[in-house]
C-alpha cells in the first residue's frame, strides 16, 4: 500500500540523516540533494539503495540522476509503490 507524502518523506529524511548526519528537519521537498543537503553521489547511492530497501520499490540508476529534490524522490517512491 502506497504511503503519503509525509510519511515517505519522514521516511526518507532518516535514512537521509543516517547516512549524512544532516538533520532530518532540513530534509524538505523543496531541497537539492546536492545542493542544498550537499550530499555526494557515494552517499546518494546509499540513500537510495536504503529507500528502495524501507519502501519495498526498485529505483533504477539511471532514474536516480532525475531525483534531485527530495520532492522527486518522495513523488517517484509513492509512484513505484503504485
């Protein structure tokens, strides 16, 4: 079953602060990974690889170069889980 925007996103914000150790609050929809968050892309691999695991969906490589919001991440999470 497909979760809301909020709960991905509180999802995401803690594998995000996991990984980074930026704080989970700063994880919003409106922020770049690389830019405003400055995650590198080792980091990224991980986080995705970690949301794919939490939210039972497959991100494939090629669609993570198109995730670069939070926003885009959680839209495309609650797509996948259909």
């Amino acid at each position: 079953m497909a979760q809301d925007e909020q709960q991905v996103l509180s999802g995401l914000a803690e594998i995000v602060n996991e990984e980074t150790g930026v704080d989970a609050a700063d994880v919003q929809p409106d922020k770049s990974f690389t830019e405003d968050l400055d995650i590198d892309s080792l980091s990224m691999m991980t986080i995705v690889v970690n949301a794919e695991e939490k939210f039972g969906v497959t991100i494939p490589d090629d669609e993570v170069k198109n995730l670069t919001t939070v926003g885009d991440a959680v839209k495309y999470i609650q797509t996948a889980q259909g």
